[in-house]
C-alpha cells in the first residue's frame, strides 16, 4: 500500500472518498425532499390560511358588496377593528348598503377606539360633514349597538 505526504495510505484515501460521495447523494436527497415540502406548504398556503377577513377583501375588491358585508359584519361584531373601518367606508361610499354618514360614523368610531389610525382620519372626515344633531344621533347609535351586544346596530 503507498502511503501519502500526510500518511494516509490508497485504501484509506478511497474510503474517504466513497463515503464523501455517499454523503454528497443523501444531502442531495434531503435537499429535494425539503424543497418538496416547502414548494408545496407554499402553493398550499393560500387556501390554508383564507378566512373571512381575506375572503371579505376579495369579494369587497370586486364590487361584490354584499358578500363582503356579510364576512365583515361579524368580524366588526367580534371587535375587528379592520373590518369595523372597512364597513364604515362601506356605509359611507353607499357600497352594498344605503349611504349612511350615521352608521359610517358609528363603524369608525368602533375602530378609532380600538387604535385604528385610519378609522380616526376617517371619523374626522365622516364628521366634517355632518351637522351637530347627526353626529348626537351616531353617538346614540354606537353606545345602543354595543349596550346590545352589536345585536341592535341598525343595519
């Protein structure tokens, strides 16, 4: 056997490189098997992980008011501020629902008290427009829907 500057002999010198090319093939594998998983958790993932919120935007995003409505209504209930700002723009534009500066009013003010910073920039807007009288009336109608449980909101 010939042995090497640094003392390795042939025999030992091929084994090391037989279990380095056995090596290289199963880290070859994991590699594909791993990218595997993760290409499909990726295609996957959208459907997985769509519920009402998302569900809610797509149909708002194509003019279908009314299902998004319908998906943003109990999340509004359940204290979502999004989905209250969302149905405030909603009641003002008119967008499924009669225009309503009140209700469009009551909505943001429901967000602007749970941080919502565009809900606030929407509120002061929603207000400029209104006269003293409807805004008492928004206020009225904001503390009865939350004293009801949302069960009462006038919508």
């Amino acid at each position: 056997m010939a042995r090497f500057r640094g003392g390795a002999g042939t025999t030992d010198r091929v084994d090391n490189d037989l279990s380095d090319f056995q090596a290289g093939r199963r880290m070859e594998k994991r590699t594909i098997v791993i990218g595997a998983v993760v290409t499909a958790h990726l295609f996957s993932a959208p459907a997985a992980f769509a519920g009402p919120w998302e569900d809610g935007m797509a149909a708002y995003n194509r003019g279908d008011y009314v299902p998004a409505i319908r998906l943003f209504r109990p999340l509004a209930e359940r204290g979502n501020a999004k989905a209250q700002s969302v149905l405030g723009v909603m009641f003002r534009r008119g967008e499924g629902v009669p225009r309503s500066s009140a209700r469009a009013h009551m909505w943001f003010s429901f967000a602007a008290a749970r941080g919502d910073a565009a809900a606030k920039a929407e509120l002061r807007g929603v207000s400029r427009t209104m006269t003293r009288e409807e805004i008492s009336q928004a206020e009225a109608m904001a503390r009865a829907c939350e004293a009801s449980n949302y069960r009462e909101c006038e919508y």
